[in-house]
C-alpha cells in the first residue's frame, strides 16, 4: 500500500468575533435590499472557508513576496497544478448555548435570539460626488451580521514534517489588526477578534496519534480530545501607519437611519450587537452608530482641499485648476477610485464602525423659511431627533497603508503631500473644523479632541 508523504497533522480550532458588522455577500437580492448576505443550510450566516482562504492567501504573500505560497494553498497554471496543503473549513455560526449550529438542525425562528438572525440589519449607503450631493445610481443598500457574533472553524495543513512555526505565523495573521473578512472592508465592516484557538500536531507514523485523529469528528458541534489551547502573537505588518482620534462631541450629532419614527422625521442610526457573558450570547439594547462610510466621504473630501491648498491648485487658476473626486491624486492614493468595471482600485484606509451606548436624545423642530417673504415654506416644517453627545469620547481609527503616501503619477511627484493633507484633515477634525454626520449647516456633529499617530500624538 502506498503511504502518504503527508504524514504531520497541523490541527487547529478558531473562535472568532466580529468586532464590526460582516457583509459576507451572496450575491443575492431580494424586494428588501440590494445585496443579501450568504446563508447555510440552517437559514444562519456563515463564513464560506473560501473567503477565509483568500484573504489568507492574499495576507501570506503579500508578507513572504509568493514564498511557498502555490505550494501551501494549491496552484492552477496550464496543465500543472497542485492540491492545497491547507485545509480550511467554513466558518459556522454560535448558536445560543456557546455551540457551532453545525449541520442540519432544528432552530426555533421564534426564539428572541433566532430572529434577529432571520432578519439581519440593512445598511443604507449613498455613494457622493465631490459637490456633496448624490451620483446617480449612487444609492444602495447591503444586509449585514450583527457586531459581536461568534463563528467557529477548523484549519488542518498537511506535511511532511513538524511546521508548528508555519501553523503559528498562520494562526497569528489571523490576529492581525488589519485582517478582515468578506465585504465592505475599506468602510467599517470585516474586523475580527480571536477568541480562543484549539491546537494539536499529530505524526501518523505513530500508533497513538493516528488513534487519536481517527476518533476527530468533522462536526463543529463535537468537542476533540486531542484539541489543547494554543496561544499565539499577533503576526504585525509594519506596513501600516495607524492614526487614532479620541473625539468628544461639543452638542449634538446626527447620523441619519433614512428613516423616521413617531416622534420624528429624521432618526439617528443605531443598531443591536450582540454580547457574551460566560460563553453564552445576548442581544443588548440598540445602540448608537457611527458609520464608518459617512466619516469616510467627510475626509475624503477635505483631503482634497487640503492636498489642492498644498499644491498651490484653486479654482480660478487659468493654468491649473484644482483636482477634485477621483481625479485627486490624493483621494485615489487613500480611497480607492472607480473609472469602470475594469479599471477599480481598492482603497488604502481601513476604518471601522463606532458603536455607543450613550443613547441620549434631543428631538428638534425644523421650518424651512421663504428668503423673501420670511415666512415658512409650505410643507417645510420637520423634526430631527439627534444624539446628545456632550461628555461622552467617541475613538475612530484609521489605519493607512503606508506605501499610499508615496502615490505619484506624471507632474505630482511623491513629496509628502498626500500625508499632510490627510493629517491636516484630522487635525480638523480634532480643531471642530470639519463637522461629522447629518444636519452640519444646523450646528450639529463639531467634535473636538486628541489625534494620535502610532501611538504618538501629533
């Protein structure tokens, strides 16, 4: 009998949180909303092992520059090929008692907890020109899976030898600040945690470790013995420049839901996320959003001004006028750009959604007045409810990919523009310069606070 030359058995468990909303899209819509996240069997959202592998991959060679990297996740080019080495399992739901919903199982949709689940969060989006208004066909909406829900999956490599150290740089990407999952990862969504990983390196050449992997059920929901816990670093790209804003607000700030309620026309945004006490999860009161898209579009806009303030570049130049939008070079250098289908360029800026438990209120009357006649404007009269967000600190974290700041093309060369414009911008931001959310002409979103570059303050 021919024996494998993959004798070694790297084995591991991963626990992991969201720790803001995931978009693992389906490709799917329905009447509700524009894209729809991906299902199992059980009606649950699920991370698919292929979105896992791909980032993985894309991590582990981006670092080591392709070493190894056809060999340890398979390769096709022509007629050669070659399997994958490393084995990665879709990431399954925890169901309400700390246990993988693994296989076909029987779920009570109304069960409090269950139904959440079966009618996810939408988020509104709307894609902005650089004038502040709507593109066209700029609107859109995506279903998301709540901050705070669990998954659990496995990762098996076969080898030839003991690859603990592999297994461990593996593990510890995983842990990795700027490792995210599925979509929407440039606006706030796909951040994870690691909340415990379960290891064991078995050699099948000997009688007692092949007994052991012999009784390893493929069941998520299955507790193995063979499984110890297994601490491991974070694997760091010192490719990033983090800048952290610990911002307060001076009164009120407005990031609108689109939609209004009884009391009000205009509603601030909030959402559930779910919470762990002693392994078993729960569904806390809504609380506060801020959207990482909507900060997002404010500084991309103010980079802009800043990077033409910098370069000499205004609008009433015969000779050179200011870049705006995507033709920024400053703008497309962080943000990313869309000039077709074919031509798109991910941005360089990962950020994340800020949830609140502050949820105090203030509800606000509203009346449009006629510029000539001084009278209100028929049907003009509306209400606003805003967060009251005085005394509270509020902590937004960008994280850059350093080599964005070293972006050229012809007749801008790299010099340091495109840093200062953006640190200029959250300068702002900290001054009460650059308003953040809705309703900004009424006096609403003025922040103020402290900005921190890897851990320095500026």
């Amino acid at each position: 009998m021919r024996k494998t030359r993959y004798t070694f058995r790297q084995l591991a468990r991963i626990t992991i949180e969201a720790e803001t909303p995931l978009a693992i899209g389906s490709g799917d819509k329905d009447i509700m909303t524009d894209a729809l996240v991906v299902r199992d069997v059980n009606n649950m959202p699920f991370i698919p092992g292929t979105s896992i592998t791909g980032v993985l991959r894309s991590a582990y060679s981006e670092q080591h520059k392709e070493k190894n990297t056809n060999s340890l996740f398979g390769f096709q080019k022509g007629d050669k090929g070659q399997g994958s080495e490393l084995i990665i399992t879709d990431a399954i739901l925890i169901g309400k008692n700390g246990y993988a919903l693994d296989g076909l199982q029987t779920i009570d949709f109304n069960d409090p907890f269950y139904a959440n689940y079966n009618n996810l969060p939408i988020r509104q989006h709307v894609s902005m020109s650089y004038k502040g208004v709507a593109k066209n066909t700029g609107k859109f909406d995506e279903q998301v899976v709540y901050k705070g829900s669990r998954f659990v999956f496995e990762m098996e490599l076969l080898s030839s030898d003991d690859r603990t150290l592999l297994m461990q740089t593996l593990l510890g990407m995983l842990k990795g600040s700027s490792f995210r999952l599925g979509g929407g990862t440039r606006s706030g969504f796909g951040k994870i945690r690691v909340i415990d990983i379960q290891y064991r390196n078995l050699n099948l050449a000997e009688t007692s470790d092949m007994a052991l992997y012999l009784k390893k059920n493929a069941s998520l929901m299955e507790n193995w013995e063979g499984y110890k816990p297994f601490g491991v670093e974070s694997v760091t790209d010192d490719g990033w420049t983090t800048y952290i804003l610990s911002l307060t607000a001076d009164d009120f700030f407005l990031f609108s839901s689109g939609f209004g309620d009884t009391d009000a026309d205009i509603t601030p945004v909030k959402e559930e996320v779910v919470t762990w006490t002693n392994g078993t999860p729960s569904f806390s009161d809504e609380q506060v959003l801020i959207p990482a898209t909507s900060v997002k579009g404010a500084i991309a806009h103010r980079v802009a001004y800043h990077w033409n303030k910098l370069k000499h570049l205004f609008a009433d130049n015969v000779d050179a006028h200011c870049l705006v939008g995507d033709d920024n070079p400053a703008v497309k250098a962080l943000f990313g750009y869309t000039k077709d289908k074919d031509n798109v360029v991910r941005g360089n800026v990962l950020m994340s959604d800020v949830f609140s438990v502050h949820t105090n209120e203030k509800i606000s009357n509203h009346v449009a007045i006629d510029r000539i006649t001084r009278g209100s404007i028929d049907g003009a009269f509306f209400t606003e409810k805003t967060i009251i967000g005085k005394g509270n600190t509020y902590k937004i974290e960008l994280q850059v990919k350093t080599c964005a700041f070293d972006y050229w093309e012809e007749g801008f060369p790299s010099d340091g523009t495109i840093q200062k414009a953006l640190e200029q911008t959250l300068i702002d931001i900290c001054n009460g310069l650059l308003p953040l959310g809705g309703g900004t002409n009424r006096g609403n979103g003025i922040f103020r606070g402290q900005l921190t570059k890897n851990g320095k303050a500026l």
